[in-house]
C-alpha cells in the first residue's frame, strides 16, 4: 500500500486527526481495513481504541439487516475500498459524512454503544481536538502524530461516567504512559526506518559518487593492451611467424597484386628481426631487388630450417616466388593455432596481428554457443561472406580458448577440419606443383568452391595436447608461445607503472612477474590491486601478497620437462641466493607434481623410459644408478600402497621425482616421448599369457596338468620348437619314406595331438596385384597354431630354428587333423562299447573290405596321381606302425575344390566297377558285389578329381577313411 | 606324446628319482595317516608326478580319470571385506552391501579328487579360498566305508597366493580336516606363510642330481631302443641345470636331431638363455646410459615372453659372473640379491632388473679403470 510509505502532510494529518474521532467507528463497522490503513498512517488513536472496536464489532454487523438502506452504502464502500488507495482521502471525503449521519441515524437503535459513538456527534459540536491544550476545556489528552505534531484530545466525561467498563480497560493503556506504548513503538520504528532512510540513500550518493571513477578508470590490461604490433609483449620469433602467415593470406584474400605482399617482403619478414623494419614493409613497398631476394630468400632457407614447423610453409613459398605469379595462394596450413600458458598475450597478438593486416577479427569465445551446427554457420559466414560493414575489411576468424570446447564444442573442430579437408581436395585438382602431403590424388578440378577456407582462421588453446586438439594439430600450423623474457615484462610494467604513478621497484617486478610466470594479466591486475589499495609492491611479499597462484593444469609431459629440464634463470640465481631458492624450487616442484597424484606411476614409467636419452654426464653410471634405485623406490610404495590400501603415503611419490630431477636435470630442452614400451609390454604378455592359456587348457589334462604356464617358455619351448620341427624329416611323398622315418613321423603326429599343437594358414594374401608380383606368396604360409613359435622370436636374435618345409608342414596338417578325428571316434566308440576289448574292430569289420578294395583299385588306376591311402583297421594292426600316407601337394580342403569334376568322378568310378570286377584279388567277392551295388545306388557325397587328388566319397564314416 | 609324458612313473614304486620320498608316502598311504601335505621343490623336480603317484595310491586308478571343468562361480561378497584393492573401492562406492563376484575357475577333477589353481584368480583368490575351497572341501565324499572318507584337494601354485588368502587357508585346513586334504605345491616354501606350513606335513622334492638324470635318461633310451653314449647323457644333464624335464626334453631333441648319437653331439641350448648370454656380453661390452637403453628393450624382450623376471634377474648374474673377475663376483652377487628383493617388493620388475644391470656397468666400469688405467 502507498499509504505506508506516505507520510502524510502536516495539514492533511491535522485533519485526519481531527476527524478521526468521529469517523472511527462507522468506518471500522464498515471495513476494518481502514484500521490497518490508519495503524500503518501512524495515526496513534485507532490503534488505541483497538480494543473497543474488537468489544463493539459484532454488534453493528448484527444490525446490519435491520437498515437496508444503508447496505448499498456499505456495498458502495466496499467497493471503493478496493477502488486504488492513491485516493484513500477522497475515501475520507466521501464517506465521512454519511457516516456521520448513520451513525447518528444509529444511534437511538443503538442501546449501549460504545462511547466513541457518543462522543463523535458531540465532538463536532465541541472542540475536541486542538493543537493547544488551552483551546480545550475540561480534561485532555496528548497525542502525538508521526511527525511530531502535537495535539489535545479532549476527554469525554461520558464516556468515564457511563462506561466504566470501557475506561478501566482503556486507563491502563493511556494513563500511567503519556502516550500508549503502542504509538511509542511505533513513533521509534518510524525514526529508525527514516534513519535507515536517510543513511540509505546518502550510501547511494555515496556509491554513485565511487561509481563513476571506478567506470572511467579501465582495467589497466585492457588500459595498456597493445594496439600496435610493435607493442606486443610475446616472443618476437613468434609474432613474425603470425604475421607472415596472415600475410600469406593476402593474395588470396585481397586478390589485387597491388595491395598483395610481395614475396621479398615475406622474406624480409622473415628475415629481419627488428619488428620496426618489417613494419616498413608490411606496407607493400618491395625493398629488395630481386635477384638479391633470391640469394636471401635461399640464405634464409637455410637458417630455417631449423624451425620444424616454418619448413612446409617456406617451401611453398619459395617455389610460389619462382612460379612469379603467386595468383591466390593461401599458405600452406589454413588455420593457424596457437598455443601457450594462459595470460602470455596469445588472443591480443591474434587480435593485433589481423588488425594490422588489415583484417577485422572475429571473436569465437567459450562464451559463445559453440555447438556443431552453429560454429559451422558462424565459421562460413566469416570466412566465405564479405563484409558488408562500412570499413570493408575482411574478417579473420579467431576462435579462442578452443582447447575448451568439449562434447558440443567439439563442433567447432570438426567445422575446420571439414573446411580445411574441403579445402585441400580442391586444391590438389587446381596445382599440382602444391605441396601437398596426401598421397591420394584428387583430379577433380570442381573442389566444392561452396565450402572452401578463404580467410585465415586464428584458433588458440592453452592446452596443444588436449584431446578434442588431436586431428587439428596434424592440419594446423602451431605456434608455441613461450613466455617473454622476464626483463622484456618488467620494462613493459615498469613503464605502466611510470605511467599509472605507481612506485614500484624494478626488483620489485621482476619478483612479481617471476612468480606469474611472466603471466602479464595476472601481474597488471595485481599492480591495478596494489595500486587501488595505496600500497607498494613488497619484493619479499609477492608469493603470500595477494597475487593469486594461477590454476595452471600442467600436463603430464610438463612434469616432466619439469624434472628432465633444469631452468637457466634459476640456476643462476641459485648461485647467488644459496639455498632458499632451491628451496622454493622444491616447493614447486613438489607442488607440481603434486597435482598430478593420480598420474604418480605414469609419470614414474615417463621418466624411467626418457631419462636415460638425456645427456647427462655420468662417467661411472653412478647417477644412471641412483636415479634407477629411486624409481625403485618409487615403484615399491606404489605396489606397498597399494597392498596396505595407505594411499596417504602417496605424497611421497613427488620428493622421490625431485631427488631423480637433482641428479639428471639439464639445461638443453628434452625430447620427450610418451611412455610406450611399458605398456606395450603389459600388453602384448597378457596377450601371450592368455594364448598360453587357451593353449594349456587344450592339451589333455594328463599332460596339462604338469605342465604349467608360467614355466613353459623358460623350460620347454626351445625343445619343444626342436622336437616339432625335426631336420630328419625329407620332404617327400610319405609312401617314399623308410619305416624309420615313418615311425618318426608318427610320434611326431602323436606329439602334435597330445600337444594339440598344428599348422595354422597364417598369412593369406587375398591382393591379386601381389600374386602377380610374385609366385611364392601365393602359397600359403603356415605357421604353428599356439604360435608357440613366437615365443623364442626375439628382436635382434636370430634362434637355430629351422622351420619345416611347407610341403612337410601340410602333410602334418593334415595328419594331424586325421589323427585328432580318429582319436575322438576312437574315444567315442570306446564310450559305446563300453569296454570292448579292442575298441572300434567290430564295428569296422563289415566294411574293412569294400575298403580294401577301393584301395586297391584306387592305386592300380592312378599311378601318377595321389592317392589317399584309405588303410583299414587291419591294415593299421598289421603293420603295427601307422602307415601313413599323403600325398604332398595335398591341399587343404576348400569349399571350392569340389565343384567341378564331376564328369572325372563317374569316369572314375566307370573304371572302379570295371576293375573292381577284373581284378578280384578279394576272396570275398560275394560280399564285394552287393556292397558296390549298393554303394552306386547311393548319392555322391563328395567328388573326385581324376588324376590329382585324393577322394571317392560315398557315405561312409570319416572314421572308416581314416582307420 | 613327449617322452617327458611318455616315461613319467604313474605309480609311487616306479619312481626312478625320490624314491625314498615315494616310499615315505607309500607308507603314509597305507597307514592311512594321510596329514595335509605340502610339496615345494624347484620347477622340473618332480612335484606333480609324485602328487599324481600319490593320488594313485590313495585311490587307484579312479584318480586318473580326470575331467576338465572350467566353472563360473558366484561368490557374494559383503561390501566392508572385501575391498583388496583401492580401485574397487573405487568401484564399489556406489553399491552398499553385498555383491556378486564372478570368479572364472578351471579346475580338474575326478571322483576323488579336484586339482586347482588358486592364484589364477588374481587379487580375487581369497574369495577362491574362502568360498570355493571351503564349499568343496565341506561336502564329504559319499562312499564312507569309514576308510577313504576323505576327499583330497590339490593346490597349484600356493607361493603365489596373496597373503591374505593364505590366512583364509589355515581355518579351512583346521575345519575341514576330517573330509578333506590338502595337497599344496608351490616352487618355494618360503612364500607360504608359517601357518600353513605347520599345519602339513613339508615334503622337500629336490632337484634331481645329474646322477639321477643320467640313470632317468638311460632308462628312456632303453625303453625307446636307443643307445645314449654316456659323454652325451651326461651333458644333457649338466646342461638342463638340475631339471628332470628339461633334460628328457633336450635328450628327446637330440634324439630328433641326429640320431644315431654321437659323443660330442651339440645338446641345442634354450633359445631365452642364450638371448640372456647375449645380453650379458652387450653389458660387458659397454657402460653407458646408451646402452643401457639397449639392454632395456632386449629385456623387454625377455619379459614380454613370458619368462619370468626372477628368472631372467638370475640367469642374467650367472652369466655376468662367468665374464667376471673373481674378486667382483662377491660384489655382483650382493647386489643381485638386494634388486632381486627390491624387484619382489615392488610391481615393476624392468625397473629392478635395469637397475642391476646400471649398478653392474658402474661396478664394471669401475673396477676396469681402476685395473687398466
């Protein structure tokens, strides 16, 4: 309600006093919400007579329906009473009267009204209410309003007279209090509410008043960030990189040879140091002649080679110069990126470098929405529209901080990779002078021109090896920013604080931008702080001062730069202040580390695998040994820890990296590898654990079961290796064999089996092209199935194994195989007959001739071919050594193979029954002749090639074949 | 079949070597006085034959039938016991109460007998032990004809039981001795906690002497119909370092190699020994950071073949040693013990073993310029 603020008027308070005797109590009859309207004026009287009101409500509504005449009114006022209370004295106005009138209409209806009633007709009459106590005759009360006003009520004598009750209940409350405690409280909340007023709104003066520096006074970062190319802070080496990159750019976005950097001055970029020289020339004006750009631009090649990364695009350089017309080149790598510590200037050089040449810069941020489908659009519009701005410039795209961009921002890398792909397809079709690193030559001349990449594309992380990196960094030229040197930051601070009349000495600073890490923002915020706060930078202060730590995520390929890489500038100073600085090297160090405690064992398995690279000096291996007693160490309280579940011992880890760091660290910058052998070993003897496993778990257990894993390959593999290969065996058809040789063989096979070890198709070479190359690869090579072999392969040995022939290798295969079928038959029939004394012969004896005779004939009719000898059981029994014969071209069986021949089968068989007939050197040629008859009734099973291989199939049991 | 398989005894008088043990353990049999039995001995000794031997024995040839089973066990684990490793806390933080462990075990077994590979399980083989062994070895055998009531458990490979496990172990030997043996083998006594070795009776299986293998190999080449010259027999067994297995294999291989044998016949050496040799001479070669690296990477080699690192640690010294001067063997030996410990404490043996080899060339190295100048 407005009413609660509102104070109301001195006059307008007189007359809301003056009336409210009278108007009280209708109004409360009527709407009791007028007594919160006039509690909340301050008015102290309702609030006095509360009581009253409370005793004497009822009653008025009671009567209510006894006068109709007045319900309309009292509609009426209802209404108005929800009417807005920016007019609540017209509601005074309006109603006061009438009121007046009811009440005095009441009145005679009224038996024992309450006092008030009574008096407010005589009020009128009377003075009642006066400013001064003197105007009122008889009794009178004090009251005082809100604002301080005064006046006297006089008291009505009836009211003591008639309503006794009332006034024992009313005397307490006014009497022994000049004022009713109520209006006291009242009067001292209100004083304290214009109090907090009054302070309130001098606090806002106040801070408008702060305000209003504190807006025009910039951020000093943003106050001294270079403007200028010259100005910028980072490494010029890499300033010059950007610059000439974005240069490149020039024919191809500026497109008019005038406006378009010469080569020379590429050259010059490159070539000079002096940022101001090249600034010069940034202009256009070529300052070389030619023929001595040439002899420069070969005496610069060779002075860069040594950047890794300014080779490729230097290259093209060179041969776009000699090419004489650049036409629209883009450099090399389209997207530039940029990556380094954050506060090192990396977004100002950005900004300043497309500035400068002549581009606008568009900002890409964390910030902004960096889903897929809207980075795209945004990457297009900047990149293929132009603008349509007034400058006319076009723009450069920036993306920052796109190390960040994860799940969803992961879009933005894609949106590049697409364009930037895009982008090569249609320039190897355009130049085939370019110098392009893919194989896959792409003739097609019409590269979508909808999406190609025709403005430079600045992206900068902090992070290079963040994962969501890993396919941009192989297509980006990569810029690493290292950090200024600290007396190029200091002068740069120095000079602001000259500027900003900030004393601070320069030892001052440069302690302050040691402990940044040359972090300009952090070291101008801090001053800005400083600054602010009226006090001086204190040298000795920095670290526990306000700078803030940076939360920098150091990598793990920091940590151990870290450790392999002694710092020059450190060392230095270590001569000069002793021990307190290795101290607080330590401090870092174990800090730095620290941070990575979950990366302890990689960072131990890291230095293990790169420590012995570093070029250290150590005569006697004594460091060499220190350092590996300490990774030792190390090793054991992780497998310590790890076994007694104490992981708080982890912090010891750190302390036992900075002891290896003491004895090897050097000042020639490291080349570190990501740690692989380790793993790779964890790896590859889990994987020849498991083979060895399955492989053990094969084997029948009888043998299996002394056979144990862990010691096979260190007590038995050799010999085994021998023993399977042995250099006896000849490579000749195996009816060609002596009985020794065949006895051989057969233990060799019976090894084999027990050991389930055979020859596997190793290497198969399905490419047509290799075929033709050459003969021998087409035959398959076979190799151990365990690859047991592999196991004595060790790198730079050379082990006296001599594999068999591949001829002698299929023959085992397949008798092998043979055996394995026959041995399961075997033990299969050994569980039907259930301990028949010899196991199988019954079973086979029906048909042992049939198949004598199918042998028989199999040999006379095919002398040249091989032949399977199908031997029969007694054959087997016989002998008494397993007789076994295959042929040596023997190919394994394909799908394939039995497709054709089937006219060489029914020949084949023409000439079986034929002989079979002729030549009955059976006895039983009773039984013989049924059985082929009832063998021809039969369908083919399998088909034979005449004069090659092997089979007459009819259905029979492959245990029949075999035995 | 291999002749190692082949001639291996299959009863307790057939024993060519030990057989003072076999007859020691005949006795146990037919007494009836069966204790837990704990057999250790160094790979190639003959462990497993005379347990075979001995279950033979026990039971005759039932034990022979063996099956393989290769079982899932469901173990419930409440949550509070078994954290063994900090990563399954890690893992189990979100589940309160008891789990479902799946535990893959291959186990042979015959009617009388199950033989089991605790260790394979991993960190996870106290639950083996607490929870499989124990339901085994709770179920008592049917036929109680009051002779053969018991049933007999073999553990392979107890060395290489977590300690924790072992202690789990000694409860079930004590419980459920009345229906159960054990029968533990492992390679060295020393792993096996003091608790259960007290509770068996230590069976120490020697490495056969080179006597003893001659006399086994002799009696293969009689079987088979070989003559073997002695000058042959005898350096198949000085060069298959005590082992039986070792010496039928490499007997087998010379056997496949030539055969009529010849006196001087070249006995083919174990390919990882002589890789080790050639690591050795690298070593002597040169002391340098350098090579160091190399050593590393043929190491690597080794390791990656399965070949365990003790192994390597201890064929590398040997063959440091022959190369070395007398008076630094002393040295040498010291410290191939202490990283050999180190190596034992820790996860990492390639750390260990390279910073013997380190500690070697700087001993070398040292000892080189002191006498050389």
């Amino acid at each position: 309600m407005d009413m609660e603020t509102d104070i109301p008027l001195p006059d307008e308070l007189e007359w809301l006093e003056s009336n409210a005797l009278l108007d009280q109590e209708p109004d409360l009859d009527f709407y009791p919400p007028f007594e919160e309207e006039e509690e909340e004026d301050h008015l102290p009287e309702p609030s006095a007579k509360i009581p009253e009101n409370q005793t004497s409500k009822k009653r008025p509504r009671s009567n209510d329906d006894d006068y109709d005449a007045s319900s309309p009114k009292g509609s009426d006022e209802k209404r108005s009473r929800k009417s807005p209370e920016a007019e609540p004295d017209e509601d005074w106005l309006r109603y006061s009267p009438p009121a007046a009138a009811e009440n005095s209409a009441l009145d005679p209806v009224i038996d024992a009204g309450p006092a008030d009633e009574v008096v407010a007709p005589v009020a009128v009459e009377e003075k009642v209410l006066s400013r001064f106590a003197s105007e009122i005759d008889g009794e009178c009360i004090s009251v005082t309003g809100p604002g301080g006003d005064r006046v006297y009520a006089k008291m009505s004598r009836w009211e003591m007279e008639n309503d006794g009750k009332r006034l024992h209940v009313e005397r307490p409350l006014n009497g022994l209090l000049s004022e009713p405690i109520n209006v006291l409280i009242e009067r001292v909340e209100q004083e304290a509410f214009t109090k907090t007023l009054q302070v309130s709104s001098e606090a806002v003066s106040e801070s408008v008043h702060s305000n209003i520096p504190a807006a025009s006074e910039q951020l000093w970062v943003d106050k001294y960030a270079p403007n200028s190319f010259t100005e910028l802070l980072s490494d010029e080496q890499t300033n010059r990189e950007v610059l000439l990159w974005l240069k490149q750019w020039d024919s191809c976005v500026f497109g008019s040879q005038i406006r378009a950097t010469t080569d020379d001055v590429l050259f010059s970029l490159r070539r000079h140091s002096s940022i101001a020289q090249h600034q010069k020339f940034a202009d256009g004006k070529s300052y070389f002649s030619m023929n001595r750009s040439t002899s420069l631009g070969s005496q610069f090649s060779r002075q860069s080679n040594g950047f890794s990364q300014g080779d490729g695009s230097l290259k093209g350089i060179s041969e776009s110069r000699n090419k004489k017309s650049p036409g629209n080149n883009p450099p090399e790598q389209k997207v530039l990126l940029l990556c380094g510590p954050p506060g090192l200037g990396k977004t100002t050089l950005a900004h300043v470098a497309a500035k400068h040449c002549g581009y606008r810069a568009m900002e890409i941020n964390a910030s902004d929405d960096r889903s897929s489908s809207t980075i795209e659009s945004k990457i297009l519009d900047v990149v293929q529209m132009n603008s349509v701005m007034a400058d006319g410039k076009p723009k450069c795209l920036v993306i920052d901080e796109i190390d960040g961009a994860l799940g969803e921002g992961k879009g933005a890398v894609e949106a590049i990779l697409k364009l930037v792909a895009a982008d090569k397809k249609s320039l190897i079709g355009k130049e085939s002078n370019a110098q392009e690193a893919k194989p896959g030559k792409l003739s097609s001349r019409k590269g979508p021109k909808a999406s190609t990449l025709s403005r430079p594309v600045i992206c900068i992380c902090n992070d290079l090896f963040a994962p969501a990196l890993r396919p941009l960094r192989q297509v980006a030229k990569v810029h690493t920013f290292v950090q200024p040197t600290v007396s190029r930051v200091v002068n740069r601070l120095k000079y602001i604080c000259n500027k900003e009349g900030f004393k601070a000495s320069a030892i001052a600073l440069t302690a302050l931008a040691e402990f940044t890490e040359c972090d300009i923002r952090s070291c101008l915020n801090t001053l800005q702080f400083l600054n602010k706060k009226k006090e001086t930078l204190n040298t000795l202060e920095v670290g526990s001062q306000v700078v803030g730590r940076k939360d920098i995520s150091k990598s793990v390929y920091d940590v151990w730069k870290e450790v392999f890489q002694k710092r020059k500038a450190k060392r230095e100073r270590k001569s000069t202040s002793g021990s307190n600085s290795s101290a607080t090297d330590f401090d870092f160090l174990y800090s730095l580390i620290s941070n990575r405690y979950g990366d302890s064992e990689l960072t131990m398995v890291g230095i293990h695998e790169n420590f012995l690279q570093l070029h250290y000096h150590d005569p006697m291996m004594q460091k060499t040994v220190m350092c590996l007693n300490n990774l030792g160490v190390s090793d054991s309280l992780v497998q310590y820890m790890m076994r007694t579940q104490q992981m708080s011992l982890i912090v010891y880890q750190p302390s036992i990296m900075i002891a290896i760091r003491s004895l090897i660290a050097q000042v020639e910058k490291p080349n570190i590898e990501w740690p692989k052998s380790f793993h790779r070993y964890r790896a590859t003897l889990m994987e020849k654990k498991d083979i060895l496993k399955l492989w053990h778990n094969k084997i029948s257990p009888s043998i299996s079961r002394h056979l144990s894993v862990e010691s096979f390959v260190e007590c038995s593999v050799s010999q085994l290796l021998h023993i399977l290969s042995p250099p006896t065996l000849r490579p000749v058809a195996l009816h060609l064999l002596s009985e020794r040789e065949k006895d051989d063989l057969a233990q060799l096979v019976d090894t084999m089996v027990s050991y389930s070890i055979t020859y596997k198709n190793l290497k198969f070479e399905p490419q047509p092209s290799m075929q033709r190359h050459e003969e021998a690869s087409d035959a398959p090579v076979l190799s151990f199935d365990p690859p047991i072999g592999d196991f004595v392969n060790y790198k730079g040995y050379h082990s006296g194994h001599s594999g068999l022939s591949l001829a002698m290798k299929q023959v085992l295969v397949h008798e092998v195989e043979k055996q394995r079928i026959m041995q399961e038959s075997i033990g299969r029939l050994g569980i039907l007959n259930d301990g028949s004394n010899s196991e199988g012969q019954p079973f086979l004896r029906g048909e042992s001739t049939t198949e004598l005779s199918i042998k028989s004939k199999a040999m006379t009719a095919s002398v040249q071919s091989y032949t399977v000898n199908l031997k029969s059981t007694s054959g087997l029994k016989e002998n008494g050594s397993k007789n076994l014969a295959a042929p040596c071209g023997l190919k394994l069986k394909g799908p394939g193979e039995a497709k054709k021949a089937s006219s060489g089968s029914s020949s084949f068989f023409d000439r079986f029954r034929k002989s079979s007939k002729k030549g009955s050197q059976n006895d039983n040629d009773h039984l013989q002749q049924p059985a082929t008859v009832e063998r021809d009734s039969r369908p083919f099973l399998f088909k034979f090639n005449e004069g090659f291989t092997n089979a007459v199939k009819r259905p029979v049991r492959i245990r029949e074949l075999l035995l | 079949m291999l002749w190692v398989d082949k001639y291996r005894p299959k009863t307790l008088d057939k024993m060519i070597v030990h057989q003072e043990i076999a007859m020691n353990l005949k006795k146990l049999v037919s007494e009836h006085d069966c204790p837990h039995l704990l057999f250790y001995g160094p790979p190639g000794a003959g462990k497993k034959t005379l347990i075979m031997a001995l279950l033979k024995q026990m039971f005759g040839p039932g034990a022979e039938k063996v099956k393989i089973e290769n079982k899932i066990w469901k173990v419930d684990v409440s949550f509070c016991s078994h954290v063994s490793s900090f990563y399954w806390l890690i893992f189990q933080i979100g589940l309160a109460g008891t789990r479902t462990l799946d535990l893959e075990l291959t186990t042979l077994s015959s009617t009388h007998h199950v033989e089991l590979n605790p260790s394979d399980a991993g960190f996870q083989d106290r639950y083996i032990v607490q929870e499989i062994i124990k339901e085994m070895a709770k179920s008592r055998p049917i036929d109680t004809k009051g002779k053969k009531g018991f049933k007999v458990l073999v553990l392979n490979e107890v060395d290489k039981l977590s300690r924790e496990a072992q202690h789990s172990l000694r409860r079930t030997m004590e419980k459920y001795s009345a229906s159960c043996r054990l029968i533990l083998c492992c390679n060295s006594s020393s792993k096996v906690t003091e608790a259960v070795r007290s509770r068996c009776l230590n069976v120490r299986v020697n490495a056969p002497t080179e006597e003893q293998i001659i006399r086994v190999l002799e009696f293969i080449g009689k079987k088979e119909g070989l003559s073997l010259p002695t000058g042959l027999g005898s350096r198949i067994a000085a060069q298959s370092n005590r082992s039986l297995r070792r010496a039928i294999l490499s007997f087998e291989t010379c056997r496949v190699q030539q055969y009529p044998f010849t006196e001087n016949q070249a006995v083919p050496p174990m390919d990882w020994e002589q890789y080790v040799s050639e690591i050795a001479i690298d070593i002597v070669q040169e002391q340098s950071p350098k090579r160091l690296f190399l050593v590393r990477g043929k190491l690597y080699e080794l390791l990656v073949n399965c070949i365990p690192p003790e192994i390597v640690l201890k064929k590398l010294l040997s063959e440091l040693l022959k190369k070395l001067d007398s008076e630094l063997k002393h040295e040498v030996c010291h410290w191939a013990a202490y990283y050999e410990h180190r190596m034992r404490m820790g996860q990492k043996a390639i750390f260990h073993i390279e910073a013997f080899v380190a500690k070697f060339m700087s001993i070398y190295k040292q000892f080189l310029i002191e006498t050389f100048g």
